[in-house]
C-alpha cells in the first residue's frame, strides 16, 4: 500500500513538472502558400505537409493561401506570417524586404534541386519565333516570379520586344503557372509561362497537354519553391522543424507526404541558392531593392 | 426425471436462444435501416452544407474583390469542403442515374475550382476579369441546380426508406411480440406438463405410504418409468412386500408361539398319558402344519417302540403293531448325534422308517423324546404343507418335545400321587374307624360307670331294706332308692337327648334379647353371690335360628361361668356384628381351664365337675352351634377365667327352616 502511494506521488509530481513544458510548446506556427498552381489544389497539396509537421514538433502549424505572389511580401508581416513556401523571386525579394532565413528546399522527382521556366504557345497556333507572336495575347503568371515573368520578359527582350503592350494585343497575368497552361490550352492566351515542375504535374496527369503544346524558350536554373521561417523564431523551433523536414524521406509517411508534394526529400536551403535570381534581375536591367513585384 | 428436467430446461433455452436471436436479428435490421437513415440524413446535411458553402462562394464571388486576403481561406476551406462532400457522396454506393449525376456534379466541381482559381489569381484587363467571374458564376449556379436536382432524389430516397424501416420495425415489434408469446406460452405448457409429472408419482407414493401406514401392508402402486420416481416406486413396492412378508413371518412366529403356549398349556392340564400324546399330535400338526404325525414310544414289556395311539393323519388300525426294533432306533439316534433330523424321500432311511405308506412322502422329520436324558421315543412328522422342513421348525418342535417329555414326567408322578393319596385315605378311614370303636368302648364304659354308681346304691339300699325293720328306716331308703333311680334316669334321658337328633326350629331370632332372658333366668339365683353381670350389646341383626336351641346352649355357657366362680366375680356377655355373621362373647373371671383340659371339653361324658355335671351339655351346645352353621371356640386364661366365643351366620345357607 506504502509503495503504491509513494509510486503514485512520484507519477503526479512527474505530471506537474512534465505539463508547462507541453504548454510551452503549445503553440502555432502560420505558414503562407503562394498560389503557384490553382490556390485548391495548392493548399490541398501542403495540408498532409502541415499535418506532418504539427503532429511531430507538437506545433500547430496552420497554412494560409494568397492569391497573389507579391501579396506574400506585403502581407507577411500585416498577416503575422511565421514563414511561406517561397518562390524564386519571392524567395529573393523576402530574404531582402523581410527578416527571414530560408530553411529547406525540396528534391524534385526526377532528382533536380531547381527549376526552371518554359515559354508556351499552342501547337496548333504556328507560333514558333517570337516575330510570330506579334499582336498575340500573353499570360503572364505574376510579376514576383522569375520563371512566370522575368524570364519571359529578358527573353522577349533579348528578341527586340521592348515593349509589350506594342508588341502584343493583350497580356495579362494569371496569377498561377497552371492557369497561365489552361489559358492557353483554352485559347484565352496564345502565349504562357510556366515553371517546368508545374507543367511536368499537369502533363503527368494529362498527357495530351505535351502534344498540344510546345516550349519555345527554357529559363535558367532557378531554385524551387523554399521554406523560409522567421528569423526571430527560437531557435530550437526553428531546429525541429528543419530537422523534421531534413529526415522526413526517412519514413514511410514523410515519404508518402513528399510524393503529394512531388517531392524526393528535402534539403537544407541557404541564401546562396537565389543568386540565379539576382542575375536574372540584373538582366532585365532591374534592382530587387526598387523592383515593383506588385501586379497593377 | 433429472434427465427430464435437463431436457426441458435445455428447450426453454433454446427457446430463450431462439427468441434471443429473433431479437438480435430484428435489432441489427432495425439498426442496419436507422444506420442507412442516419447515412441518408448524414448526406442531406452534407448536401445542404454543399448549397451553403456554394451559395457563400457564389455570393464572395459577387461582394469581394479579387485580393482575397484572409477571406481568401475561407473561400478555399468552403471549395474543398464542397469537393469533399462530393467526394463523400460519389464514393458511396448509389444507383447508376445517381452516380452518373453524381459524377457530373464531381466534374462541375472540378471546372468550377478551375474557373474560381482562374478568377481569384487572374490579373487582367476588368473585361477579361468579368468575363472569368461570369464564366465562374455560372457554373456555380449549374452545380446549385445540379444539387437541388439531387437533393430532390435524396428526399424521396430518405422518405422511402424512412417508410421503410418504419415498416420493418412494426413488422420485427410483431414478431418479438409473437415469440414472446409463443416462448411464454410454451414455457408454461412446460412447466404443467413438468409439474404434474412430478406430483403424479408424488401423490401415488403418498397414497400408498398411506395406505402402508393403514395396515394394508404389501401395497404395491402400478407407477413404473425410467426416472428416479420410478425408481422410488419400484424401491416403495419392495419396501411394502418387505414389510408385507416380515409381518407375515412375525405372525406366524406369533401363531406357532401361541400354538406352543397353547400346548404347553394343555400339557399342564391334562393327566391321562393318552390325552398328552393326543395333544401332542394334534398340536405338531396344527403349529408345523404337516400332513401327518407320529409317536412311538419305548414299550418295555415288547422290548420294541411301538406307535402310540392315537396319530394324526393316520387311522388307529393303520398304525396299529407298527413298531421299531430298538437297536434300529438306537442306532439312528446316534448316528444323528442325538439331535433332531430332517430326512428328505430319497434317503435310504425313509423306507427304513416307512416301511408301510411311503408313498406321497415329500419331507420328514424325526424328533427324539427323551425323559431325563434317556431315549424314550421319538416323533415323526411328515410332509410339512407348502415348503421345507427347516431349522426354525426343528427347533420348535425340540422344545414341544421337551414340554412333552415333562408332561409325561408330571402325568407319571400324577398317578403315582394319585395312588399314595389313596392309600392314604384308606388308612385314614381305617383309622377313624378304630378311633369310633375306642369312643365307643369308652361311652360305653362311661355310660356303665355313670349308671352303675346309682345302680350300686339302689342295690345296696335294697339289700340294706331286706334287713331293716323299721318303717322309718325302709322309707328312708325307699328314698334313697328313688333318688339314685331318678338319677339314673337322668343319666339315660340325657344320654338320649345327646343321641337324638332334634330338627332345628328356625325363626327370626334377637340374641341380645334372647341373652337378656337367659341372664334374667339365672339372676335370680345368684341374688346373694357376689358375681356381677355385665351386658356389652351391639346394635346386631336378626338371625335364622332355634331360639329355644340357642337358649339351650347359652344358658348352659352362664351357669359354667356362675360355676366357676364360686367367690365371685365378672361375667361379662358382649354381642357384635362381624361381617355376615353375629359373635357373643360369654367371659368370666373364675378359676379357668388348664390347657390338656381345653381339649377335651366338647367330648361327651367330660367334666370338671365331679358331682353337679353329667359331662354333656358343652358337647350339646356344640352340637346345636354346628347345626347352626356357626362357630364355638374357647379361650382359655388359666387363673384369669374363660372366654366362650360363639359365631353365629346371619342366614343358614342350608334350608333347614322345618315346619
């Protein structure tokens, strides 16, 4: 009888001593998506990543959507994000406008670590030069993105396009790299931009997509969508969650999660890595401190 | 019965079960029907969730710009909730039109989501934005209509299916109450059936118990199963014989006991050496029950054991010079060890023995009569009706031939008694007779003597008269003469009164008055003596008697005691009634008698008077009390006086009363 009181003492002591601990932890962490491809899809995409995380680290992590890819600049703060999935611009323009480090990047499917842009027109609209888009409708995905933008821009640039509203009847932005596809596989563009991991996601789920299109330009390297978490942030937070996400690969559901997320694994990310980024800034003749990402 | 109850309790549970299963059955039906409701239910609510979420998307879409901000999570959390009932919905099972349009619904879904992303990201020209925002309205308007569409179906189905479980459930609430029913109706009939099972055997064992009980042993009942009544029946029904065959057996115990007693008794009874053997034969064959019964006994004058008269079951010319050479019998007794034997037809000693009418033999036995331990016959009994001889019998017959063997003992001192009581008698007589002749010879020698003394004198006198002379002298003796003569005829008148044999006068007698005259009678002689006369009377009754006889003997017993007193005295006469008779008591206190004198006082001629007493009048009296049926006794006390004591009955029993 002695033993078990003394037993049940210690096991109650135990129990005060371990609760402010969990209540320490207890805590939420927002995290913001950009709208790479249609915002359901999107959030769909990084709900089971969301889930993983807070049944880990024992942090609820919460996600959020913006609709647009500048939204995630000006919005960070106003919305007290804790970190966002970043893109190659958005990455670059955060690391420089926001008080944030990036912490991981994924490992694509087919083994790369970055991605890269495509110029798209239907095959069947006989455009193969950029002479042949003349007085065509353009769709943009978003002006805070290399891929969806900047690229398209140096590269029509680099082929006399000086400026855009001469050249073509109409561009637009569609704010996503997937719409920026089905606006021209609609006939709602001629011409569109898109980052390759995305187009490779939609070929993979309809193959006719690759017939009907074809790429007329390839962007340069650029890094893949990155996790960037605030800088302020404990450390240890900060720590477990890298770590959760560094060994994910190592179980069966981190591996299950990282395949909805056409993901291998994913590796540590470093500021480094967005130097393609400043180039491409630089070759548009822009400077990622005056740069206006926003979409009038 | 145990197997009974088992089988019966096993059919109540399987009814149990049974009606457990129905139970279980109908429940999981009902519930299945309520789950499939609650499903349908379930779908409704997720369907109209659907038409909110949409309607709330459709209306976004109208009110709110296309920088979504937050609201922007809202409108995604609503889409996916609104694709996931979808999802929810088509992943069921339906019916082919509904998946189909389930289907359809999946794919508007998936356009609209399109078209709503296209709209909230796109940033163009305000025509092209309308133009995405018409485009998306209206395909969330076709996925309301598709929903009401369905929501119709889905109301119709839940209706119908709600009719139907209701149904289901009246149907399975029939059929609960049905078994219920029939399990209650089928456990009672069991429980009747079970308990009149139980009490009919019951009832008959207590019946026959009591009919046991009555005295009606051997009862046996009928009730006859596999079960444990069974069982106690057949236990019951041995019992009964049981008890039926040891009462019987006690009673014939008891029979031949009394049948024993009885003999014995007349044994006992009976003298005649021919009487005892009848009773013996009579009684073996009434208490053993056999056929026929035999004695031979020693006849010492024929050296042989002959058959004694008479024998049951045999007329006497049959056993007539039936007899046994002795060293035959000797040798049988013998070689049986001296003991009883049971000897069956088939020995050789059967014929030996029945050498006559052994025919019909089926048992025998042979008793061995001893008187003093010497052999002096034996008894045959043959064929014992209905079964064997036994040892029991055997034994019983020892002891009668025991109780035989001292009959014969006792008729044999019985007449031997008889004899010397005889002889006894005639010496007696003979003697009484030589006793009469003495008493005779010596009245007579009294008688002589007594008149002799007159007779002297008047011849003395007579002789002296012969001489004398003288007148005076002559008339002198003349007068001696006659009293001498007077005297002697008193002699001869009284000897004559003593032999004559006066009848009783009898009449009602008061012998306190009747003493009272005789004391009157006496008194006046004793006017100048000094004796005092007491009269001690009782009230006492009147007696049958001859008052002039009892006078007599009374008034002889005072003038003895007046006698005796010669200096005076006491005479006291006392009366009392004892039991049926009167007693008077004549005492005085005179001289007494000696004892060798008490003896003689009621013979005739004795006296203790020499001169004044003829020596009859005490054995007068005592001739008149014995008439009378009555006592005289004297009480004798030397030097204290003499008591006469006379008993008296109240009635004679002899009718005497002479005319």
């Amino acid at each position: 009888m002695i033993r078990f009181i003394v037993i049940a003492t210690l096991f109650c002591f135990i129990l005060s001593t371990q609760a402010p601990m969990t209540h320490a932890e207890n805590r939420e962490l927002l995290i913001g998506l950009i709208p790479e491809q249609n915002i359901f899809k999107q959030i769909e995409r990084y709900k089971p990543l969301a889930r993983y995380l807070s049944e880990k680290t024992g942090i609820t992590v919460r996600l959020t959507i913006l609709s647009r890819y500048g939204d995630i600049i000006d919005r960070f703060v106003q919305r007290g994000l804790d970190g966002a999935f970043f893109g190659d611009l958005t990455g670059a323009l955060a690391i420089e406008k926001l008080y944030i480090e990036p912490v991981v990047r994924p490992v694509n499917l087919d083994g790369s670590t970055y991605s890269y842009g495509y110029i798209i027109v239907r095959n069947d609209s006989g455009i193969k030069t950029v002479a042949d888009m003349k007085g065509k409708v353009l769709a943009f995905v978003d002006r805070a993105t290399v891929t969806g933008y900047l690229f398209p821009l140096s590269y029509f640039r680099s082929h006399g396009v000086e400026n855009l509203n001469d050249f073509f009847s109409e561009f637009y932005f569609t704010g996503s790299h997937d719409s920026s596809v089905y606006a021209v596989l609609d006939g709602r563009a001629d011409i569109g931009c898109v980052k390759n991991t995305i187009y490779n996601n939609l070929v993979s789920r309809d193959p006719t997509i690759k017939s009907e299109l074809r790429i007329i330009a390839k962007s340069p390297l650029m890094p893949e969508s990155t996790l960037c978490l605030r800088k302020d942030l404990p450390e240890d937070i900060k720590k477990m969650i890298k770590e959760v996400l560094l060994t994910m690969d190592r179980n069966d559901e981190g591996r299950q999660i990282l395949a909805k997320l056409q993901a291998r694994r994913f590796i540590a990310a470093s500021v480094e890595d967005f130097k393609p980024v400043y180039e491409m800034l630089k070759t548009v003749g822009e400077d990622i401190e005056t740069y206006q990402y926003r979409v009038r | 019965m145990r197997k009974k109850i088992t089988q019966y309790l096993l059919l109540i549970f399987l009814l149990f079960a049974l009606s457990g299963g129905i139970a279980i059955t109908a429940l999981s039906q009902v519930t299945r029907d309520l789950k499939s409701l609650i499903t349908l239910h379930k779908i409704e609510i997720i369907r109209q969730n659907l038409v909110i979420n949409l309607q709330t998307v459709q209306t976004n879409l109208y009110t709110i710009g296309t920088s979504f901000g937050p609201d922007l999570d809202v409108i995604v959390d609503n889409v996916n909730s609104l694709d996931k009932a979808i999802t929810t919905c088509t992943g069921c099972h339906h019916s082919a039109i509904l998946t189909r349009k389930l289907i359809r619904l999946k794919r508007f879904t998936e356009k609209y989501k399109e078209a709503l992303s296209a709209f909230i990201t796109t940033t163009a020209n305000p025509e092209r934005v309308k133009r995405l925002q018409m485009a998306t309205a209206e395909i969330g308007e076709m996925l309301l209509q598709n929903t009401r569409e369905m929501a119709f179906i889905t109301n119709q189905k839940l209706k119908e299916k709600s009719g139907m479980a209701l149904r289901k459930v009246e149907r399975i609430k029939q059929i609960l109450l049905a078994s219920l029913l029939g399990i209650m109706l089928t456990g009672g009939i069991i429980a009747v059936n079970l308990t009149s099972e139980i009490l009919k055997p019951i009832r008959e064992l207590s019946d026959a118990a009591r009919e046991v009980a009555s005295g009606n042993l051997g009862y046996t009942i009928d009730y006859s199963d596999a079960t444990e009544f069974g069982h106690l029946a057949r236990v019951f029904n041995e019992m009964s014989l049981s008890l039926k065959e040891g009462h019987e057996r006690n009673m014939n115990y008891m029979m031949r006991l009394s049948g024993l007693y009885r003999l014995t008794l007349s044994f006992h009874m009976v003298t005649n050496k021919q009487d005892i053997i009848r009773e013996l034969v009579f009684g073996v064959a009434e208490i053993i029950k056999t056929e026929k019964v035999l004695v031979f006994l020693y006849n010492r004058e024929q050296d042989r054991y002959a058959s004694a008269f008479p024998a049951y079951g045999f007329t006497d010319s049959d056993v007539e010079n039936w007899s046994y050479e002795p060293s035959f019998i000797n040798n049988l007794y013998l070689k049986s060890n001296k003991r009883s034997i049971i000897i069956q037809p088939e020995d050789r000693i059967t014929k030996q023995l029945l050498f006559r009418g052994n025919d019909n033999i089926r048992n025998l036995a042979v008793i061995w009569l001893k008187q003093k331990g010497i052999l002096t016959g034996f008894l045959m009994t043959i064929n014992k009706e209905g079964e064997e001889f036994d040892e029991e019998d055997i034994r019983l017959l020892s002891v009668i031939a025991n109780n035989f063997s001292v009959a014969m003992d006792n008729a044999q001192l019985y007449r031997s008694l008889h004899t010397q009581m005889q002889k006894l008698k005639d010496t007696q007589e003979q003697l009484v007779q030589a006793a009469k002749l003495a008493a005779i010879g010596e009245l007579a020698a009294n008688i002589a003597h007594e008149i002799n003394n007159p007779l002297t004198s008047i011849l003395g006198y007579a002789e002296l008269m012969r001489e004398e002379e003288d007148v005076e002298s002559i008339m002198r003796d003349l007068e001696i003469i006659e009293s001498e003569s007077l005297r002697a005829r008193d002699i001869v008148r009284q000897l004559l009164e003593f032999s004559k044999k006066w009848p009783l006068k009898i009449s009602k007698v008061d012998i306190n008055r009747l003493l009272k005259e005789v004391i009157d009678l006496v008194s006046l002689n004793l006017k100048d003596s000094e004796i005092n006369i007491i009269e001690d009377f009782s009230q006492v009754p009147q007696i049958n008697a001859d008052a002039n006889q009892l006078k007599q003997v009374f008034l002889n017993l005072i003038n003895n005691a007046i006698q005796s007193m010669t200096n005076g005295g006491t005479l006291s006469i006392r009366t009392e009634k004892i039991d049926n008779s009167v007693m008077i008591e004549v005492s005085d206190t005179g001289t007494g008698i000696a004892d060798n004198v008490a003896q003689k006082i009621f013979e005739p001629f004795f006296t203790t008077k020499k001169d004044r007493g003829t020596g009859l009048g005490l054995p007068i009296s005592y001739r008149i009390i014995k008439k009378h049926e009555g006592k005289i006794e004297v009480k004798k006390r030397m030097d204290k006086g003499t008591t006469f004591r006379v008993i008296l009955p109240i009635r004679l029993s002899s009718l005497q009363i002479s005319p």
